[in-house]
C-alpha cells in the first residue's frame, strides 16, 4: 500500500508534495538505519503507519487554529520530525 493509500485511510490529508518529502525522509532513515540503529521498523508500510501516521494522526484529534504553536518534544529518531 502506498504512503498517499495509507493516510487516506487514517483521514490525513497531505499534498503529493509533502507526501514525496516524507518518502524522501523514510529513504534517508531507512539509509542511515542501515549503520546507526535508529528504527527496528524497516518494512515500508509499516513505517508509514508506525512513524507517519502516528506523529500526524494528532492533526485529526485538535482544532489547530492558524498560527498556533505547538512543541515536538520527540519520541526518538526524530518522529515527529516532518
């Protein structure tokens, strides 16, 4: 399933080109994992769900009203990072 499907299902609405970004983002961890262990979710689909749609799935549970702040304080590997 791809990263467009899977939001779609989780009700997340993403341009394609932020959705190519996040791809990008998966490519550049998925790389680096390969010599510093910062995931053990390395299957494709699973870390669309396991890192995307679980740091933006927060965009369908609150009103965020323009120009509001809100702080990533991490959950390690740098999600929520996008």
């Amino acid at each position: 399933m791809s990263l467009k499907e899977t939001l779609n299902d989780y009700e997340i609405q993403l341009d394609d080109n932020q959705i190519d970004l996040l791809l990008k983002y998966m490519d550049l961890v998925l790389e680096k994992n390969k010599v510093m262990n910062l995931t053990a979710i390395t299957e494709e689909e699973m870390f669309h769900v396991k890192h995307f749609v679980d740091s933006l799935y927060v965009l369908n549970l609150f009103d965020f009203e323009e120009n509001k702040t809100i702080i990533d304080v991490g959950t390690g590997a740098g999600f929520p990072a996008p």
